[in-house]
C-alpha cells in the first residue's frame, strides 16, 4: 500500500506540475511543492549546493530567492557607457560581469552588453568574507531586503570557488563549442535533461513573436550563459544542475546540446 501511495502521489505531483505550467500558458513554472527545493536551502548546505545557489543569485537574484524585482536602473550602473540597457536587468551581477565572468574583458568587451565594468575573474580564491564585504559597498547598493547577508555569503562563495573558465571550451572569436566529448554528452542529455526537455531539446520554447528559442539553439547562440545553468540551474524553476559532477561533464553535455536540432518539429 505505501507504495501504490507513493506513485499515487508522486503521479498527482506531476500532474499538477503540468496543470499549474497549462494554467499559467508557461511550461516553465514549478509547482508549490517544488517551493523549498527552487528557493530554499538545506538543513546543512553541501559545497555543490551552496556554489549553484550562489551562482544563481549571481544570474538573477529575483528569481533565484523568489523576491519582487527592483524598479528603476541601478543607481550604480553606467549608464554612461550603455544607455540601453535599463531598469531591472541592470541590478543583476551578470549584467555587468558578464555570463563568462570577464566583464569588459570578456564576451561582454563589444555588443548591447558593454559596461567597461571588470570582471569578478581577479577575486577567484580570495576570502568570502572579504567578498561579501565588497558586495555592500556603494558599487553594489543591494539591501539585506533585497539579498540577505546568508544569501550574499552564497554568491561570495561562487565568487571565490565556483567560477569556471569559459575559455577553455569556447572560441571567443566565433562564442561556440569547441571542446567536449560529444558522445558523452549525448549519454547524460539522454538520461538527465531530457526528462524536461525531451530527446532532442525541443519540448521547451523559450521562443516568442514567432522566434523559437530550444535548448539547442541557445547552446549555439549563447554557451557561455547555458554553461550558467547547466552548472548551477536556471533560476526560479525546478531544474537540476551538475555542479556536484566533474566539470568535463558539463562541457560534454554543451557539446552535445550545440549539435541538436534549431527548427522547430515538423508537424
């Protein structure tokens, strides 16, 4: 009987994840009882986790910690450098230091995404606490309604230990794949992420006005913001994410996302 419960329950679960993502028109949403694993922490936090959730916060602290977003640019942000860039993009850590974590010397040094800010590159290793200090000062005018001192602690620690070096998989001439083992990356895709996003990426459409957006075509288009979230989960949802493996893995599993289908499915 306990386990006819268990699928029962685990089957009613599932259901109602895909009826709340219907309801919503968003298949992209999680289900309240996904709440504490989305935006919450464990009892005893380990080094993966803490480093993914740090990373999220880094991506979009918003979404990550479940808070409103702020309205109005970042007093901080220059706009000077990029007037086009405005309101609440301008308060996430990416939006400066770039996805590759190079700021001006990175990905982001041309483009819609220029600041001229540095990157967070030259803090890998430094103490947490000496980072954490620095996210308070005038350059980062996040209150501790906004990001907790527990919650800056997390992105101090990504800051100091969970950054990766885009280089060493990417072309930043071309800003595509150029390392991993795709036949690898094609055994954890199969047997992890296509769970959500189907075989061949496509059963999610993050694509609008006509645009389709799959995993495959974002592995193409933007690699260095899906190792984000391959590494650390996209913010808000119900994602897995593969800081705990080896880092190689992660580069398999974007060699082999860079190889699968950009159209949409014939009907």
């Amino acid at each position: 009987m306990k386990r006819i419960g268990f699928a029962v329950s685990a089957l009613s679960l599932s259901l109602a994840a895909v009826a709340y993502a219907d309801d919503e028109n968003k298949d992209y949403m999680h289900p309240g009882a996904a709440q504490d694993f989305v935006h919450g922490a464990p009892e005893y936090p380990s080094e993966p986790w803490l480093l993914a959730a740090g990373g999220r916060i880094y991506d979009d602290w918003a979404s990550a910690l479940d808070r409103d977003e702020v309205e109005g640019t970042n007093p901080a942000y220059p706009v000077g450098a990029n007037a086009d860039q405005t309101g609440y993009g301008t308060w996430r850590c990416k939006e400066c230091h770039g996805w590759d974590y190079l700021g001006k010397d990175g990905i982001y040094s041309k483009g819609s995404h220029f600041t001229g800010i540095a990157g967070i590159n030259g803090a890998i290793g430094k103490p947490v606490d000496q980072i954490a200090a620095t996210l308070r000062d005038a350059n980062h005018p996040y209150t501790v309604e906004m990001i907790s001192d527990e919650e800056m602690l997390r992105v101090a620690a990504f800051v100091s230990r969970g950054q990766v070096d885009m280089r060493s998989f990417l072309d930043y001439e071309t800003r595509t794949v150029n390392k991993g083992d795709v036949n690898r990356g094609r055994e954890i895709f199969q047997t992890t992420c296509a769970a959500c996003h189907g075989f061949d990426g496509r059963l999610m459409d993050w694509g609008s006005d006509g645009n389709h957006n799959y995993v495959g075509t974002e592995a193409v288009e933007v690699p260095d913001e899906v190792m984000n979230k391959i590494l650390n989960a996209h913010t808000g949802v119900q994602m897995i994410n593969l800081r705990a493996f080896p880092f190689e893995y992660a580069v398999d599993v974007i060699a082999y996302a860079a190889t699968l289908p950009l159209d949409p499915p014939k009907q």
